[in-house]
C-alpha cells in the first residue's frame, strides 16, 4: 500500500540552531503515528515541518506521492490538521465562530452551512452545550476538545497532535484521550506526539523514538517499546513509568 | 513560519511602493510649485543673519530689535523651554501629590483629588488657557489702581516680586558649580545647564524686581494644572498597578505604612511609570506652543507668527519650527528611553 | 448579554454638571448658541438620529448597514456645510465623529506598516510619517497645512474647510491611536499565528478575520482616550477661523457689555466640553464591556 505521508533524509534548522538531521519515515493511510522521544529532541518542529509551519532546508517530504513544498501552504494545510498543546484557541471568538472561521473564510461556505458543519463536529467531542461560550470560560479538557474540532472541521487527511495532553491534568486528560480513540476507531490518520507511554501501547500503529533530531527506532510498538535493545530507550521508558508510577 | 522572521526581500513590492511613494510626493511637489508661483518669494537664508526689527516682550536673556533673527529664534527658544521646565518641576509636584491622594481611599481628600483629576482631563487646554487668561488673571487690578507694597508689584500686565540682590548671590553661586562641574568627568552637561542658569540669573540681577508678565502666568498655571492631572494618573495606576503580593510580603517584613510605601512600593511605581511620564515631559515642551494663542513670545509665536508676517519666508520658517520640535522630541526619546528595560 | 451597568456616579456628575450650566449662563439664548450655534435644531437632530441608527447596525452586526450609514452620514454633511452648519459645539462633536472612521482606518495602516509590515520601504514610510507628526505639536502641523499643504493640491478642488480639518486631525489622532495598536499588536501570542496558519489561512486573512478584531476590542479603552483627545483639540479650529464653540464664546465676549461676565463664560464652555467628554468616555466604558466578554472569567 502506497504511503499517504513520506518523509525522506529531511533536515531543519531554526535561527541557526539544527534541529533536524536526516529524519526519513513513512505513514500510512489510516494508521496511527506515535512520535516519543526527550523534550528538546525535535518531535514537535517535525510536526510543524509537515505543515510548512516550519520551512525545512533539506530533504523531500511527499504528501499523497507530491513533493509538499510544490503544493500550495493552503491546499496543504486544509488537508493536514493540527491540534496544539496550548490549544491556539481565538480567544475573542466564541466556540462555535472558531470552529465555524475557517469554514467560512478559508473553504468559502455559506455562513449556515458553516455552522452546521461546526455544530456537528462539537457535537462529536460532546462540546454541543458550550456552543455559546467563550475559551476562557472553559477548562482546559474543553478547550482541547474544541481545538480538536476545529482541526477536524475541515475534514483534513492528516491530523497532528502537538502534545494535546500536556498542559492537562490526568481528570482533563482523560476526556481529551476519549475523544483521541474515537477518532481514532473511525480510521483517521493521525501523528501524534505524546509521553504517555499507555495510550502509545494502545493506540499506536507505528511507533518513532527520537532523540537530538535523530530517528533512533522505529516500527511498531512491540519493536520499539518492549524488545527493544537500545538502552537509551529503556531508560527512557522506565523513567517515565517510574515518574508516573512512583516509587512502588 | 512566523511573519516577523520572514527574512526575504521582495524585490518587486519594494520597488512599485517606492514608486508609488515617489509618485506621491512628486505630485504634491508640482502641485505646489504652480500653485506657489502667484506669490513666490524667493526663499534665501539671509533673512536669519539681518537685524530682526520687531520687539520681543518676554525675554530671560538680552535682546534688542538691532539683533540678529536667528537670536531673536535663539531668544524665543529659551522662553519655551524655560516655561517647559518650570511646568515641568511644578507638575511633577502637583502630579505626585494628587496621584498619591487619589490612589488610596484611606485618604479623606481622594475625592477632592479624583475629581480635580477628571475635570482637567476631560476639559482642552484651550479653553483652559483662555479660562485663566481671560477669566481669572483679567481680575488682575487694572493700570490706574496699580498693587503695591514695596515687595509686590501686581498689574494687569505683570507681577513684579523684590528680590534685592538674590539674583546675583545665585548667579555667582552657580557660576562656581558650573565650574567646579567642569572639572569633574562626564558632568559636562550638568556644568553647562548650570552655566547657562547662572548666565540668566545674571541677567535678572541688574534690577532688583523680578518680573513675571501675565501671559507668563496664564500659560505656567493653565500647563502646570493640565499636565499635573496627567501625572496624576499616571501616578495612580502605576501605584495601583504593584500586586497585592508585594503589600503583604512588606508587611510580613514587618515595615510600617511609611517604608513599605518608601522602601517598597514607590520604587516599583517608579519604573513602570518612568516611560510615561517621560512623554508627558515631552508633550509639555509641544503644549507650550499654545502661547501663540495669547501672545506669548514663545518658539513657535515668533518663528511662524513674527518672522514670517515680517519677512514672508513662510516656507523656511515652517520647515524650520517643524525640525526645531521634531529634533527636541526625537532627542528627548533618545536621552530618556532605554528600549527593553525590565520592569 | 452585555454586562455593562450604567454607572450612579456617571449619571449624578452629569446632573450636576448640567444644573451648574444652567444656572451660571446669562440666559437660555446664549447656551443654545453655545451648543448649536447659528443653526437650527432640526439639523443636529436629524445628525444625532443617523448615529442611533448607526449604533444599533453596530450592535446588531450588520457591517454593510453600517457602512451605509456611515456613507449616508457623509453624504449628509457634505450638503449640509454650505448652510454655514456646523457652529458651535456642534463642529466639535461633528468633527469627533467624523474623524473616527477615518482615524480607525489610518491607525490601523500605520501600526501594521511601520510594525508588521516586511516590505521596508513602506516601513521606513510609515517611520517618517508617525515620528514627524508626533514630534510636531497640533498648531504647528496646522499652520504647515494652511501655509504650504493648502498648496500642495490642485487649485480647482476647492476643498471645503472642514474636509481639510477632517484629513489633519484624521492624521494627527491616527498617528497617536497607531501607536495604541502596536501595543495591541506586540502583545498578541505567536500562538494566533500558528491557529491560524494551521488552519490553512493566509497572513492577509488573519490579519484581518483573527487579528484586526482582537486588537481593536483589547484597545478599546486606550483608543477612547486618543478619541477623548482628539474632541478636545478641536478646540483648536479657531486657528481656522471655524466657529466652534470657543470661537463662539470668544465673539460672545467682544461686546464691552459682556466683559465681567468672562469667567462664567468660560466656565460654561469648560462645562460643555467635559460633559461630552464624560459621555465619550462612558461610552468606551459600555463599548468595552459589550464586546470584551471573553475577558470575563479566567479559568
């Protein structure tokens, strides 16, 4: 089967610092893509170099078999979601505009088309009470949920997920995880860059370690997670269960 | 990618803006130039070096109508600014008073205070001036019955005070400052104002009266009320603006009301206030210009009123007015602001 | 829906302040020709129904209705200033109102150009502009129009005065309401670019569907004090030989009979500027509140 997203040899440097050296992997149609790896170690730039947020210096990256720096930013971002960490929410728009706003002025459609469409993906991460509100009013599992919609209303091929849980704490978290596998079950692509190691055992077609801007290991979860024979990884691992786990 | 690190130039949209940028001016430049050619004098620099021939009411520094224009804009200068920082001084007097007083309500006189704040505020300048010109110091006692005690001289033209011999006690006082400044380094520029001061001072000292004439009192009274209203709140909001935090850290310290306002609050007040009141300082030096309004003999009275009735260089004048003020502002920001400072 | 309360104080001040009025003007003929001047009441009054209809477009919002109204205010103005209208304080609040718009419109130019702009020759432009009109104090900026700007345009446009007025103070407050936009626009988050981008749109559309109406809302209150400082210079269209209301109370006062009566005067003329100042200002007050209600409650 035909990749949907490859990534080949791509390197990225920001103001002059390298962040990304030689990253090749691939994603497929309808799989789930888990990105771990240390803070600092290029997980999110890679997620934002997919949307052209970041402009890489070297390297191909194909997006349906075509070299994504020859489709045009907006074609390219109205067919790849992203969902930040700190939700990017418009704060003087209320929940249903800023689902609605990209709707309206990025896809041309009628304003009622509009809000019907946002109407029904909020109410698909159970936000359809809160249409009315505005993000500071709400918490922050909510607004991640309204983040998630609005990345989903555009119906995109591709969804990224900057860290969605980690500005949360595990009660908030838990409800965004909710709305994450049933996107997940209904077959959405998705590249999502995460510490939780439990949800990664769960959901994960593919799992991808990075580490200094480097593609340490990559395959799938038994591959990387479990069997793996790279001590960093191991290390890694056991200090993030020993971090969420205590010292039992 | 994040608009402000865009590094690439567009050629193209640099070159049609300039264009149209060009094309602009070009257009009012021609526009002018036939429109101006009906009554054109020729625009010559002379004019600054031959004697100015018109009499300058209020002047700190010696001045006779045989002198140079140039002095005469010299003169005119040194009126503005020595009206700019005496407003200055009484208004960050007056300011700091009021701000403090309407800033907390365990004052009995905030609403005194916040009220004389919202009518200067919300009242212009202009009618203030003509208020104080026109209204109060017009009850001033008319030439015939004439003030005077032997120490104070009031008229409806002019408040004469005695000073005696003070001028020149100060003036020899400041001499010796201003040259003991001289030796000392990077005092270059204290030394100079105190020069210039004793200079003036010195001036004052051959008549034993020191004169205040009305339209001075109008405009040091109407801006030293106008701006401390300002000040004021500027004053209140930065006071009000330290967080709570603070006040009971200082208190936990155990320090009184008066350090803690002292030692604690004032000093963080101050630096989120500097920048502003700054500006306010340089908005004084632009308000002056409103003594045009009633004869003062300040900067932009002689330059653009004066001189150009008397010498119809109207081009040179105005041009010249606008780099004087621009020049002083732009100096003034450099001299006070420091960009990025932490509050 | 709005959270905006009419304030006591607000209402008593004014009270009071018009009970003052009252009682120190020599008598009812002077004070309405402080306010309407030589004209008549029906003029103002239908100007003042214009703005209630534009209000409400405002509320309800309807941006093409109220660009309409704004064009049909323009249209009304313009036939209007061959009757000798406005005068008195009428030209004051008038010439505030007309400037707004326009002033909005420069503002926010500037403040994009000079501070977000890339393109640097439009920036070093915008530089020069803001810095030589603030470094220059409102008379003087007047009296470089009226002795070289007046001939800086063709002679056959015969522009009426106070179209003239209205392009120096649009320029003068927009400079000043540019440099409240900048604020505005520093202390917005990267993080409203990368939504925006994300979500496919172009820096054109989210400077003006994301940010235009982010800024303008948070400024709101800083923008009413240019505004409020803005009614108050046009005191200064004496200059202009417009009769305003200082202007008027100036020629009321040249008539050697009304010479003690020169402090109530202006005192009346201070009261009426603060009253439409206050009024300016609670207007912000309701305008802030209305529109700010994400500000509302911080989780």
């Amino acid at each position: 089967m035909k990749p949907l997203l490859t990534i080949d040899q791509l390197s990225l440097s920001l103001s002059g610092k390298e962040i990304l050296k030689d990253v090749s992997c691939q994603f497929q149609t309808g799989s789930c893509s888990v990105l771990i790896g240390p803070s600092g170690s290029g997980k999110s730039s890679l997620l934002k170099t997919l949307n052209l947020l970041n402009e890489y210096d070297a390297g191909l990256v194909c997006f349906n078999g075509k070299d994504i720096k020859k489709i045009s930013k907006i074609e390219l971002r109205k067919k790849i979601g992203m969902v930040f960490q700190q939700y990017n929410l418009f704060d003087h728009l209320s929940v249903l505009d800023n689902c609605a706003l990209a709707l309206k002025r990025v896809l041309n459609l009628k304003k009622r088309d509009a809000y019907e469409i946002a109407q029904a993906y909020l109410t698909k991460v159970k936000m359809n009470d809160f249409v009315n509100a505005f993000p500071r009013q709400l918490s922050g599992g909510q607004q991640q949920r309204v983040a998630i919609a609005r990345a989903m209303c555009l119906q995109p091929e591709v969804l990224l997920l900057d860290e969605p849980t980690a500005a949360l704490d595990p009660e908030m978290s838990f409800e965004v995880l909710e709305t994450i596998k049933s996107l997940a079950e209904e077959g959405v692509t998705m590249i999502y860059v995460t510490h939780e190691i439990n949800l990664a055992r769960h959901l994960a077609d593919q799992v991808i370690f990075i580490e200094e801007g480097r593609v340490v290991a990559q395959g799938d979860v038994k591959e990387v997670l479990d069997t793996t024979k790279n001590n960093r990884i191991k290390k890694f691992i056991e200090q993030i269960e020993h971090r969420l786990y205590g010292s039992e | 990618m994040h608009i402000y690190q865009r590094q690439k130039i567009h050629w193209f949209y640099e070159l049609l803006s300039l264009a149209f940028i060009v094309l602009i001016i070009s257009w009012l430049y021609f526009n002018w130039k036939i429109n101006a050619l009906g009554y054109q004098v020729s625009n010559t620099w002379t004019f600054l070096s031959s004697s100015a021939n018109f009499f300058i009411s209020d002047h700190w520094l010696p001045f006779s109508p045989k002198d140079p224009t140039w002095y005469a804009i010299l003169i005119a200068s040194v009126n503005t600014f020595i009206l700019g920082m005496s407003v200055m001084m009484s208004a960050t007097v007056f300011g700091f008073l009021f701000g403090i007083l309407s800033a907390y309500p365990k004052y009995k006189l905030q609403w005194f205070a916040s009220s004389y704040v919202d009518v200067f505020r919300n009242t212009p300048l202009v009618g203030q001036l003509f208020f104080w010109y026109f209204g109060v110091f017009y009850l001033m006692p008319q030439t015939e019955h004439i003030y005077y005690d032997g120490f104070v001289k009031v008229s409806i033209q002019s408040l004469s005070i005695y000073t005696g011999n003070l001028f020149f006690i100060l003036s020899f006082f400041y001499l010796i400052v201003g040259i003991y400044f001289l030796f000392l380094k990077r005092a270059f520029g204290m030394s100079l104002s105190f020069l210039l001061m004793s200079f003036i001072y010195f001036n004052f000292s051959h008549s034993h009266y020191f004169t205040m004439s009305v339209e001075w009192l109008a405009l040091y009274t109407t801006l030293t009320f106008y701006t401390a209203s300002y000040i004021a709140e500027i004053v209140k909001a930065s006071l009000l603006s330290v967080p709570n935090a603070i006040d009971d850290a200082a208190i936990a310290l155990g320090l009184n009301d008066k350090d803690k306002f002292k030692l604690v609050i004032y000093p963080i007040a101050l630096k989120s206030m500097r920048p502003m009141l700054i500006n306010q300082y340089i908005t004084i030096m632009k308000n002056t210009s409103i003594g045009m309004l009633i004869g003062y003999p300040e900067l932009m009275n002689v330059l653009t009123g004066t001189i150009i009735n008397s010498t119809g260089q109207t081009l040179i004048c105005v041009s010249l007015m606008m780099c004087i003020y621009l020049s002083v502002c732009l100096f003034c920001q450099f001299l006070f602001m420091r960009k990025h400072e932490p509050i | 829906m709005s959270q905006y309360k009419l304030n006591s104080t607000f209402i008593i001040k004014v009270v009071v302040a018009v009970t003052v009025l009252f009682i120190i003007a020599p008598d009812f003929e002077v004070l309405r020709r402080f306010v309407f001047g030589f004209g008549q009441f029906i003029t103002p009054s239908i100007f003042v129904l214009f703005f209630a209809i534009l209000q409400y477009t405002l509320l309800k919002n309807n941006k093409f209705m109220a660009l309409l109204v704004w064009v049909l205010i323009f249209a009304f103005i313009l036939l209007n200033i061959k009757d000798g209208w406005p005068t008195g304080l009428m030209v004051n609040v008038v010439l505030t109102l007309m400037c707004l718009p326009m002033t909005f419109i420069l503002a926010l130019l500037f403040a994009v150009l000079r501070f977000q702009s890339t393109l640097l020759v439009l920036k070093i432009f915008a530089t020069v502009i803001i810095e030589s009109v603030r470094g220059v104090p409102l008379i003087g900026l007047m009296i470089f129009i009226l002795s070289v700007g007046a001939d800086m345009v063709p002679a056959y446009w015969m522009m009426p005065k106070i179209i003239t007025l209205w392009m120096i103070y649009s320029l003068f407050a927009g400079v000043y309401l540019a440099e409240v936009f900048r604020g505005g626009f520093q202390s917005i988050p990267k993080a409203y670019f990368d939504g925006a981008y994300a979500l496919g749109m172009s820096p054109l559309k989210t400077y003006v569907y994301v940010l235009v109406p982010k800024v303008v809302i948070d400024t709101i209150p800083a923008a009413f004090n240019v505004y409020i400082g803005l009614f108050k210079e046009t005191s200064l269209v004496l200059l202009f030989g417009y009769f305003d209301l200082m202007n008027i109370a100036l020629n009321y006062l040249d008539f050697p009979e009304h010479y003690d009566e020169s402090i109530k005067i202006y005192m009346m003329v201070l009261i009426l500027f603060w009253i439409v100042a206050t009024i300016m200002h609670e207007y912000g007050h309701y305008l802030f509140k209305t529109f700010s209600k994400y500000e509302a409650k911080k989780t």
